[in-house]
C-alpha cells in the first residue's frame, strides 16, 4: 500500500472512489447519484487543489488501485490559512487495516511542512468506528450539532473535532 499526493492522472480514479463511497456508506456527505462532477470538472478540482500551498488530496493506493483518500483545504484568508478542513473515505472492505491512521500520519506530515497548525473535521454522532480513528489520531470533541444532517430520512447529530498541530 502507497500513501501519496494525488496527481492529474488519478482523475478517473479518484472520482470512481468518491462514486463508489457515496453508494457503500451513509457517513459521506452525497447521498448515490447525488455526486454530479465530470471528469473535466474533477481534473479542474484537483489540478486547483494541486496549485494551492494550503489543499491536498492524499490517497491510498493498493495494487495500483485507489481505495481511500484524506483530503485537508486550508482556509483563504490570512486569518485562517493556517486551518485546513479534512474529509476522509476509505472503501469498506479496506476498512479496519489502519488505512485511516496511515492517511492521518501522512496528513500531519504534510501539514507541518505546509503551515498547517489546526485540523478540523465533523462526524456523525453515530459513526462510532471514525470517531475512534480520530481520538486515537488526537483529535478532540469541540462541539455539538443537532440534526446537523438529515440520513435516510433521520435527522443525525455531528461533532466537531478538531487537532492542533505542535509547532516545528
């Protein structure tokens, strides 16, 4: 397995791997079908991503397969540049083999070298196997939303958690 930036050429790919995790888990953000992004349009985004100092996209790699990613975009202003939202799927029957953790190490080192001090990511309350990934890798509750989300027709509560990088 290879943890590695994303590149132009993983385009296809990549958005396979958002498709297909929208369809196998309900704790992504699209619902199936919902995702409406070309391949020029998902080019256009990572090449975007690519080109920002504070965005990337970090995937996992297996037997020349992408099976997960991490993604972390920085703030745009200089107030909050230095803050970088995270969103993480791995398909599921990659799931349980520390892929997540391996994305999380990955991301932190990049983070240090790119000016990244605070992670921030929300969870549903109910997505007891993430928020267990995500304590472990040092990310703390902050707060609290009520039905933040509206799942298969339940409202759902999310946390937000957050991780203050140490500073090099």
């Amino acid at each position: 397995m290879e943890i590695r930036e994303i590149r132009t050429s993983d385009t296809q790919a990549f958005l396979n791997l958002r498709q297909l995790l929208d369809r196998e888990t309900h704790f992504m953000m699209l619902e199936p079908g919902e995702r409406k992004t070309n391949l020029a349009e998902q080019q256009q985004e990572i090449e975007q991503i690519l080109a920002t100092p504070n965005q990337t996209i970090l995937v996992a790699e297996v037997e020349g397969g992408v099976v997960g990613y991490i993604r972390a975009m920085g703030g745009a202003y200089n107030r909050n540049r230095h803050c970088a939202s995270v969103v993480v799927g791995v398909l599921q029957v990659f799931t349980g083999l520390g892929l997540g953790k391996r994305l999380f190490i990955h991301l932190d080192e990049w983070a240090q070298t790119h000016g990244i001090q605070r992670l921030e990511l929300t969870v549903m309350v109910d997505n007891h196997a993430a928020s267990a990934v995500y304590h472990r890798m040092g990310f703390e509750i902050e707060g609290f939303r009520r039905q933040a989300l509206l799942v298969d027709g339940r409202y759902v509560d999310e946390y937000y958690m957050a991780k203050i990088l140490d500073s090099k």
